[in-house]
C-alpha cells in the first residue's frame, strides 16, 4: 500500500464527515451517538462476505451492538430489494441503517432506511413536485454511510435510484432524512476495488461534477465545488486505476465523489437522462455507460457551455483554454481508462429504442441540461453514442 500524509478530517457539510484511513474503526462509537443499539448493515453480496463487512460487525457485536446484515441486492436494485430488506429491518428490531458499500448497496440502504416506518409503495416517495411530504419523517430511522466505491457520492445524497420492474424504469425515491447523519469516509475500504471498477466509479464522479458545472441557473458555491471536484478526477483518477494501494488517490476520489453529489443538487443533464433508461432497459454498469455518453452530450451542450468549459479549462490547467481543449481531456481519459467508445460496445442495441427515448425525455434529470431536451434531440445524441459520431 502506497504511503502519504493524507490527513484526517472531520466537515459538517454537507452532513458530518469523518475523513481518513483507519476511520471505519469509529462505527461502534457513531452508531452509539446516533442512539442506534440493533443496527442494520446493509450491502451488496459481493462485499458481504468480504473481512472489512465481517470485521465491522464484529467490532460492533464486541461494543454491545448486536448487528444484522441484509444482502439481496442486485446492480442497479429493484423494489423487491428495498421490500425485502424493510422485511429484515422489521423482523429484526433494527433501529438504524449502516449503508455500506457502491452506489448500489447505498440506495437500496437508504431506501430500506426510508420505507421501514411507511404504508404507502415507495413510488408514492419519487422525486416529484413535493412526493416526500407524503412520507412520516418521524418513522425514518438514522443511517451511517460507508462508501466503498468513489464515484456516485450516494453518501451525501438525499435520494435513492430505485428501478420499478413494472414499466422497467429508474425512479429517483426522495427525501431529505434519507441524507446520512455520519458518512465514515476511509480510502482503506477502497484500496480492493478492481481497476476497472475504479475507472467507472470514477467517470460516474467526474459526470456528476461536470453536469452540475454545466447545469443553468445560478449557484455559485455548487459550481465552485464542481471545479475542484473535477480537478480532484483529474490529478487523481489515473493514478487510483494505475495503483490501487494509493491511499492518496483513493482518498481525494472519495472527494472527489462527494463533491460531485453535492455540487449536482444544482442539476445534471444528458448524460443521466440517457445513462439511466439504457441502465434500466440493458442493465449496465451507471458509471461505465456515463462515461460513454459524456462527450457526445458535451457536443450536443457545445454551444451553449463553450464559455464555462473555457473557464474549466483554465481551471485545470489545459493548454489553449477552450471547450476543445475539455472534451479532448475528456476522450484522452477515457482512452487511458480502456473505456469503451459506443454504446454498442456494451452491448446496447437497436430493440427498445423508442422506449429508451421516452423514458430519457421524462427523467427528473432533463429539466437541467444546458440545451433543452426532447425526444427528437435525445434520439440523435443516442444514435451518435450508438455509432461512434462526434460532431
């Protein structure tokens, strides 16, 4: 493991951060000030048998907090997820959510977290007009989250993507209490992540940040967070994939991550309109397929976002500040992560085309794209995604 003088830090915003390697071994004390005495741990099966989640429970069982664990997850997870795990929640006598693990794990958690104390489905809970108000607040139970992936910055996120099977579409569930009380952001817990995992992850931090730059409307403090986020992705991602033991790279992608689900309270576009229908319909990774879509949105936003990108590029130190000089950043990146270039390559087709472009146009995520959206111009940016087409 790479040595560095990454430092511990504790933030309040935008809830409260404990940053730094070797900071897991506080749960047993957060779960205590949180009033938590049965916690829930709650992750995905890939993790769940891993010594960190096995080790965090045992530190929690040796503090008097008897822990239970639910794993039914699935990638991109499902109603069914979320009804199964407020099952365990209910039979257990569980009085709090440790949400652990990728974007994954962490929505389901959070929703698990949100339903326990409800009687209504949890599309009633979409993030539409003022859906949350619906919800007992009251009934909402504490959740610590523990990020193992840097990328969707779900930890700082007051909203889950559940995907309801019966129309076979993503739906952003909200409400505020679904923000985490205490995030345990620790790079040791990412050091095991595969290299191309990483790049993914990463390029999933780097859409947030940079469609929260790109998003109108005026927000200064968000677009300030964005930029250093995408500085952090930049200085930062290659050599988290090149080493995976680079503590000082896992940590400032753990940043990075978070600074792009802070910054995107602002909005996103594109990229997310069209990233979650192609998930949902050919179940593939989010943070792989944002990174394909990227640069034939930013085209699509060229003339509307040429000035800012002229800013971001001085930002990050390009040569020749301008919206060319960021896209090229952008495509050379990809190259260097072995991202794949189309749509195609992950194995998306042709079949549910109309559908996708519906769901795309209608996803909360559109209202905020530089360029307005519909259905005939999210159909182009598809169908150059699909073959390749920059321009």
């Amino acid at each position: 493991m790479t040595t560095t003088s990454l430092p511990h830090a504790n933030w309040s915003y935008p809830t409260a951060m404990r940053f730094g390697a070797g900071r897991i071994a506080e749960l047993p004390a957060i779960c205590r000030e949180l009033g938590m005495t049965r916690p829930l741990l709650v992750t995905d099966p890939g993790l769940a048998d891993l010594p960190m989640v096995k080790d965090a429970i045992a530190a929690n069982e040796a503090a008097g907090l008897p822990t239970g664990l639910f794993r039914d997850i699935q990638p991109n997870p499902v109603g069914k997820n979320v009804e199964d795990g407020v099952a365990v929640m209910r039979e257990g006598g569980h009085d709090g959510v440790i949400a652990w693990g990728g974007g994954s794990g962490m929505d389901a958690a959070k929703a698990i977290a949100l339903m326990v104390g409800q009687d209504r489905p949890i599309w009633d809970f979409e993030d539409r007009e003022d859906w949350w108000t619906r919800a007992d607040a009251d009934a909402i139970p504490p959740i610590i989250a523990v990020p193992t992936t840097a990328g969707t910055g779900s930890e700082v996120g007051r909203a889950s993507v559940i995907t309801d099977k019966s129309d076979k579409t993503k739906k952003i569930i909200f409400h505020p209490k679904m923000l985490p009380a205490v995030v345990i952001s620790d790079p040791e817990l990412t050091v095991g992540l595969p290299a191309n995992i990483t790049a993914w992850t990463g390029m999933d931090a780097l859409a947030h940040n940079l469609e929260a730059y790109s998003a109108p409307g005026y927000h200064p403090m968000a677009d300030g967070i964005a930029l250093e986020g995408i500085r952090l992705v930049k200085d930062f991602l290659p050599r988290a994939v090149a080493d995976g033991g680079d503590l000082e790279a896992r940590g400032n992608m753990l940043v990075a991550a978070t600074m792009g689900a802070t910054s995107f309270q602002k909005g996103l576009g594109a990229i997310h309109s069209l990233s979650h229908p192609i998930g949902a319909l050919f179940h593939t990774h989010h943070g792989r397929t944002n990174a394909v879509v990227m640069p034939y949105v930013m085209v699509f936003n060229r003339d509307v976002v040429a000035d800012r990108y002229a800013a971001l590029a001085r930002y990050l130190g390009l040569p020749d500040p301008s919206f060319d000089a960021v896209l090229t950043w952008v495509l050379d990146l990809r190259n260097e992560l072995s991202i794949d270039h189309t749509l195609r390559d992950l194995g998306v087709d042709d079949s549910q085309t109309d559908d996708l472009i519906r769901q795309a146009a209608n996803d909360p995520t559109a209202g905020t794209n530089p360029v307005p959206l519909n259905q005939d111009n999210l159909a182009k940016v598809f169908r150059n995604a699909m073959d390749g087409t920059l321009g």
